[in-house]
C-alpha cells in the first residue's frame, strides 16, 4: 500500500481506488489507512466525499533514520552507506 503510494506522489490516491487495486476490503483498508496515518507515513486530505491519501515521505525518512541512528553498537561507519542512501541528494 504504501508503495503504491508513493508511486502516485505528489497527487495521492482515494482510499476507495487503493483498496480496489490491491483487492482489499475497503474497511480493512481503513484500518490499515489509520495506522500508517497515525505513524506518521500517509497524510490525508478529505476532498468531497472521497478521503485522498498521500505518502509522506518526510515521515518515512525520519522513521528510517530513527531506526538506524545507533545501528551497528555503535561502529557509525557500518550504517554510513544506508546513511548516506536515505540522505537526499538535491
């Protein structure tokens, strides 16, 4: 799901046509919609009557660093190549 987001960035996607395309119920896609939302990764903006979901990348970023700051006991230089991979270059 998420993936699937990010591949629709920076317009989102209903969360109707999400389920749809990965065959889920749309009420266990609700769910799954809620606590990624409440993690931090997808943000929501209802339009009409439909809710549009969007990835947040930002989010993911700070999750991912979060995860990895102390890595490796300690030896920085073991986690520098994924550092430097989730690092944005522009």
């Amino acid at each position: 799901m998420f993936r699937l987001l990010v591949r629709h960035e920076p317009n989102g996607m209903a969360a109707g046509e999400i389920a749809r395309q990965l065959d889920v119920p749309q009420n266990t896609m609700s769910a799954h919609l809620g606590i990624l939302a409440r993690a931090g990764l997808v943000r929501s903006e209802r339009q009409s009557r439909s809710i549009i979901y969007r990835a947040d990348l930002a989010g993911l970023r700070v999750l991912t660093l979060f995860l990895v700051k102390d890595c490796c006991a300690g030896s920085a230089e073991l986690c520098a190549p994924l550092v430097a991979e989730l690092t944005p270059c522009c």
